[in-house]
C-alpha cells in the first residue's frame, strides 16, 4: 500500500482523543472493563466516538470534528458524563493521567482484535508496558504541503504541550522523578522519535515508499511519532501529551495547539528548518523531567529560557487568534495554571501521594477529579 | 481455647484429622496435591484441599464439624473469608445499578423458593426442607473467592460473582435467624424466651461487626495493610471479634460478613491487603477445605443422594434463569450472564455452619436436613470450583498469563 492521498480538510479544526484508564473501584487497580463499558455506551447517540484500545483496561474517546474550544469542551463533557454513568453501573470509574500510578503492566491484557494480537506479538512486553495514556489533537490543514510545513514549525512546541500535560510522575507504584514519564516508553519504541524533515507531500512520499520497501512499515499507523501527518482526516496529529486529569485541562491544550497553529500559518513567525531539531530530544527530555519548571535551548539563538515562560510569551503573541478562534477561555485556563506554583497535573498527584501516602486512594481521587467539572 | 488445644495434643500418634499427627499429615498431603492439580492441571489448589478431605471422609474417618480445635480452625477460616467478601461488596454500585440489587434479591429468592418446593415433593418434612431452601439460597463466597484468586479472575462476570455470593450469604443468614425465631414461636408459650435471644443475636452481630469495622478502620488508617505487621494485626482482630461473637453466642458467619461490608462502605478510601490476610490465613482455609471436604459419610448420604441431586438441579437453573432474565437491564451480555448464573453454583463451608447451627437448635428437622445437606456438599465440592472456573475462562475473565503459571 502506497502513501494515501491527503484527503483536504478546513484549516485549523480541531479534533481530540483521550485514552482514559479504566480502574476498579474496590482496588483501583486497571481493570478489564472495556469491551463492557463499549457495550452499554453503543446504545448511546453521542456527538463524540469511543473506541477499544490495546490494553482491555483502556478506552479511547475521541470528539468529531470541533470548529474550536466550545465544541471540544461540549463534546468531551457529555461523552465523559455518559461513560462515567455506564461505568458505575458496572463497578468501574474512569479517570485521567499518563500512566496508572501502580499497575502491574505483567498484569494487563491484550484487547483481542487481530491488529492488537499482532502488535503485541512483534513488541513482546514492550506493547504491555505501552499500558500509557495519551491525549491526541489532530488540527486540520488544508493541503498535504501546508500540513508538513506545518508539523515541523509546530516541533518547537512540543515541550509546551508536554509540560501543561504531564500527569504521570508515578510508574509501577514508584515516583520517578519525571513529571510525564509516559514518554519514556513510548521512546522505547522503533519508530517513535520526529518526522523526517521534508516539506512536501511529494519528498514525504518518497521517504515513505523507502521504507515500506524495506518492510519495516506497512501504514502510516506504524509511526509513533510526536507529531504525523494524518492524510485520511486531512490532519497533522500530535501525540505527545499525556491524558490531563480534566477535560478542562484536555480541551485548553487542544486550544492553545490550535491558536499557536493558526498564528503560525497565518503570520509565518519562522520557517521551520533541519536545525530546528538540534536541541529536539534535550528539549523534550527537560519537559518530561521537569514540566513547566524545565529549561529549554533555542536552537538558532542557543538561548535558555523556562517552559512557564516560553508557554506565557506564546500566549500573549496568540492573543488576537484567540479572540478569531473563540479559544479565550481554554488559553485563561492555561494562564491560571502556570500562574499556580504546582499548576500541573503531576503537582497535583504528587501531593495527593504526599498527603495520603496511599497510590490507589490518590487513584481514587483521580477519578473524582476526573468526573468533577 | 485451651480444650482446643488440649484435643491435638493429648493423643500425638492417633491418627484422627482432630490430633496433631493426623493434622500435620493431612496439611502435608494437601499442600502437595494442591500443587500437584495446579501444576497439571492448572486448576485451583483448593480443589486438591477438598480432594484430599474426600478421601479422608471416604476411608471412614468423615468430619462432625464439632470436633474443638478444627471448629476453631473452620471458624477462623470462614471468618476472614467472610470478612474479606463482605470488605469486596460495594453498597454504592447496588444504588448505581439497582437492577443488580433486584437481580441478586431474585436468585436468592427465586432459588429458596424452588428448592423448598422440589424438596416437598420429595416428602421432605416442612422445617427441615425450609431450612435447607434457606441454606440453598446462598452461594459460599469462600469457594468462589479462592478459585477467583488463584486464577487472577478479573471482570465484570468476576465481581458480580463475588457481590451476589456476599449479599445472598447476607439474606440467608438473616432468614436462618428470623426462621428459627418463627420456629420458636410456634412452640406456645415460650415465644417471649424465643425472640429475646434471635433479637439479641441479630443486632448483637450488628453492633460487633461494625465495631470491627470500625477497629479495622483505625488500624488501617495507620499502617499500610501489605505490611506483614499490619497484616498480624488485622488478622488479631478478626479472631478476637469471633470470640466475643462466639462468646455471646452471636452468628459467627454475620459478624465478619458485616464488618467487612461496613469497613468497605464507611468511606470511599479504597483499602488492599493480600489475600486471606497472608500465609497465616492461607493455613486456616486450607484445614477448612479439607474438612468440608471431609464432611460427609458414605453409608448416611447414598440414599439421599437423588433428593440432593434434584435439589442442585433446581437450585442452578433458577439462579441462572433469574440472572439472565436480569441481564440487559444490569448491564451484562447474554453470554456474561450464562457465566455468572452458572457460576452462582459453589456451597460449601458456610452452608455447613448453618446446618449444623440449625441441627444443635432444632434437632430433629436436623437429622433429616443434615444428610441432604452432605450429600449435596459432597457433590460440589469438586464439581462447583470446577464450574466456576469455567464459567470464569469462557467469560474470558481468567489471565492466561498469570504470573504464577507453572514454569
């Protein structure tokens, strides 16, 4: 199969996923739960999908496609409320987090659909330990060529959204130090990493076509890239982040992805170049260990300078999209976030830990904090 | 205690289950074809417990249940079993879905009911089988609990298992206390003596399980419960609250059953310990099911063994029946709820306990209940665990890849 065509799509809509742990409310711990929570949520009509995923103890929700903030928040809001509903009818509560604070990853079990089967078959323990949840954004473009150009000048964000997600300091009942530490395992993965810098659809083919020669890839599914282009949705994807606790939190980043995409097309601040991507993986790594409190390298200029800062800079030079794209409240969520010392999610479960000394009742929480708002 | 003590020690080389030599040799035995079924078969290793009581009972050396020290061992048992199925059930989920609640009120029902008629129609006399419809109507926690453990079950058909066996285990004891306070009553002029005691006993159990409850609370509020210390002291606990239910002659199986609910359902703090309190408690259920595997008596149960047989029969198919007309409306799948009527199917020590409370209470109903009752325990005992384990394997709800498969 070649690279597909890139099917156009309205610029700068918005689409979001959310994987959500699926946790038992006797133990907290991940529980199989959701090839039932599917079946009592298909008899619901809702504006917003939800689908399996690889682990049995995971679930996919993802909106349609939103015009901007007020869509995502609504769409998110009632599919959260249905699903919340259906799994308390089944002893189940739902919740947000990159990772679940004290599974056992030996423990969870493959969805059984042939593509997971397959998956885990060729990753061994490696798909088991992908038992991370993620928040996907999908921003809309409207050629193949503006969505790369795209992509790559979206790269120097990426530590942003890393930062005002990261929600998963614990792994296997320890605290590891990292503020998201989800991405530490999917860097695990063979193809997980950047794109290939190439600015047209027509060199983006090319490279695909070398490597589905080489039989390393068969679809644009088997990249795991940060960001990648999406060409049946019309979409460039980003996947960096770790599923927040809210889906205020969820809905603010999608947001602030879809000003700083706007202001970035429409007003050309920088073009995006090879070098850009230099200082990629220390940047990334210094939003993954240190959140909004990491300190990252410009790559052209080789100045430093503080996520809480960079994020706060971006959201005054997007100001007068956000006004265009109605995203003023996502972005005023974003602002009282870094204005709070210990605004970010894995603050947040940090000092549940810290107060309760106890993983599944700061799950617990989770789960309040999750159905709440 | 000390009387319990003195029985094991006093004739060290008799080879009865109820002396030292004779409980040492049987542990043995069963740990090792616990593990010999397990590593095999990969079937529970309570079902190498029960197989080895079997064998005790069919060489002729059957369990009475009144033997001191393996009553104390029994009781202890059942305590922390019941104590941890009541510590599983979660009172918010029946108000979430109350077509849970109505489909565990009719199981229970429904299958009191059946059994009772089934059981006059076989001449059964009318207290002994209404005793025995009551005993019919629960499901033991003890087997279903252990099979789900061993097998690291997890899922829908699993935790409906485990909260219609605890909450059915609650009714039946509740309708054994207000059946006997019936049965009192119609003898005249004692009903004053009768129901001061059934009334004492009733909320006795309740005052004392919540005490419990509450105690165990405290305790975990504290120290964290997988710590081995911790673990001692719950453990210390439970016992503790046993003796002063059995001292107050309150209902042994109420007791821990309801200080688990009111330890799980005070607040909404999740608690974890391991299983059966660790290996202390890992001891005590195996010379449980040892002796309720050795419960029975060939020459007593043979001729009753039809009855028992129409009896089962019965009893699964309105359980099954009554939670698949229920199904949709709880939220489970046609196929789920095949499994959990099926599995609906264990009865075991607690079923023992309250026929023999019943049979030291009312003798002679009890003499014709008791044999039924055996023979009926003796059917299920290898049968039951192994139902549910399929059931529990066909929901899909059993790990293949549990960590502790044989290497």
């Amino acid at each position: 199969m070649s690279l597909q065509t890139f099917a156009a799509s309205k610029a700068f809509t918005l689409g979001v996923e959310l994987e959500l742990q699926i946790v038992g409310s006797h133990d907290y711990d991940l529980a199989p739960g959701a090839a039932d929570l599917l079946r009592l949520t298909s008899r619901r009509k809702l504006a917003a999908d939800v689908k399996p995923e690889i682990t049995s103890s995971m679930i996919e929700l993802s909106t349609g496609i939103c015009d901007g903030h007020h869509d995502v928040i609504t769409q998110l809001r009632e599919v959260r409320d249905a699903l919340v509903h259906d799994a308390a009818k089944l002893n189940l509560r739902l919740c947000g987090g990159g990772t679940h604070a004290f599974q056992d990853w030996s423990h969870r079990r493959i969805f059984d659909t042939p593509r997971f089967r397959q998956v885990s078959e060729l990753y061994g323990y490696l798909s088991k330990q992908f038992t991370v949840f993620g928040q996907h954004v999908h921003i809309g473009c409207t050629d193949p060529d503006q969505a790369l150009w795209l992509l790559h000048a979206m790269s120097r964000f990426v530590p942003h959204v890393i930062a005002l997600s990261a929600s998963s300091p614990f792994v296997q009942g320890t605290d590891t130090g990292f503020q998201s530490a989800r991405l530490n395992s999917v860097f695990a993965f063979p193809l997980s990493g950047r794109a290939p810098f190439t600015l047209t659809w027509q060199q983006f083919g090319s490279y695909f076509d070398k490597m589905r020669r080489t039989g390393v890839v068969e679809s644009m599914k088997d990249f795991y890239w940060d960001i990648r282009p999406k060409p049946e949705f019309g979409t460039i994807e980003i996947r960096v982040m770790d599923t927040p606790l809210s889906i205020e939190r969820a809905a603010a980043i999608a947001a602030y992805l879809q000003c700083v995409a706007r202001w970035l097309c429409l007003e050309h601040p920088f073009e995006p170049h090879e070098d850009d991507y230099l200082a990629y993986t220390y940047n990334r790594f210094q939003a993954c260990r240190f959140g909004l409190d990491g300190e990252v390298v410009d790559p052209r200029t080789a100045e430093r300078g503080l996520l809480r800062d960079l994020i706060a800079q971006t959201i005054s030079a997007v100001e007068s999209h956000a006004i265009e794209l109605r995203a003023e409240q996502g972005l005023s969520h974003l602002r009282h976030a870094l204005a709070t010392p210990g605004g970010s999610d894995a603050a947040w479960l940090r000092a549940a830990q810290a107060r309760e000394q106890y993983l599944p009742e700061v799950v617990r929480q989770q789960c309040l904090r999750f159905e709440s708002g | 205690m000390t009387d319990a003590l003195r029985s094991l020690m006093t004739k060290p080389w008799a080879l009865q289950p109820d002396t030292l030599l004779g409980a040492a040799l049987l542990a043995l035995l069963a740990a090792l074809f616990g593990e010999l079924v397990w590593r095999a078969l990969r079937w529970p290793r309570m079902l190498g417990y029960c197989a080895v009581g079997s064998l005790v009972a069919l060489v002729g050396h059957s369990v009475s249940g009144h033997e001191p020290a393996l009553r104390l061992a029994i009781d202890g048992a059942l305590a922390l079993l019941l104590f941890e199925s009541g510590a599983r059930l979660n009172l918010r989920w029946l108000v979430r879905n109350p077509w849970l609640l109505a489909s565990s009120l009719a199981e229970a029902a429904l299958a009191g009911i059946a059994v009772w008629m089934v059981l006059r129609s076989f001449a059964v006399q009318p207290m002994a089988a209404a005793a025995l419809a009551i005993i019919a109507s629960a499901v033991s926690p003890v087997v279903l609990q252990r099979v789900v453990g061993e097998m690291h079950a997890a899922g829908q058909v699993t935790e409906r298992l485990l909260a219609l066996s605890a909450l059915s285990m609650l009714y039946a004891v509740l309708a054994m206390q207000l059946f006997s306070a019936g049965l009192l009553l119609s003898d005249p002029g004692t009903w004053l003596d009768a129901l001061s005691p059934v009334l004492f006993s009733f909320c006795g159990s309740i005052l004392v399980g919540a005490a419990l409850g509450e105690g165990l609370a405290l305790i975990a509020r504290r120290l964290d419960l997988r710590d081995d210390n911790a673990m001692v002291l719950l453990l210390a606990a439970v016992l503790l609250a046993l003796v002063v239910a059995k001292t107050l002659q309150l209902s042994a199986l109420l007791v821990p059953l309801l200080a688990g609910i009111w330890l799980r359902n005070r607040s909404q703090r999740p608690w974890v310990w391991p299983r059966h309190f660790g290996s202390a408690g890992a001891v005590l259920v195996m010379v449980m099911f040892v002796a309720v595997g050795a419960a029975w008596r060939l020459d007593a149960v043979a001729p009753v063994i039809g009855i028992a047989l129409a009896m089962l029969a019965t009893r699964a198919a309105t359980k099954t029946l009554a939670v698949l007309a229920l199904a949709r409306a709880s939220g489970l799948g046609i196929g789920q709820a095949m499994c959990l009527g099926a599995g609906l199917l264990p009865m075991s020590a607690t079923a023992w306990l309250l026929g023999l409370d019943f049979s030291v209470r009312h003798p002679s109903a009890g003499a014709q209940a008791m044999p039924v009752l055996l023979a009926a325990l003796a059917l299920l005992e290898l049968t039951a665990p192994l139902v549910v384990m399929g059931c529990l394997r066909t929901a899909g709800e059993i790990d293949l890849h549990a960590r502790d498969k044989p290497r």
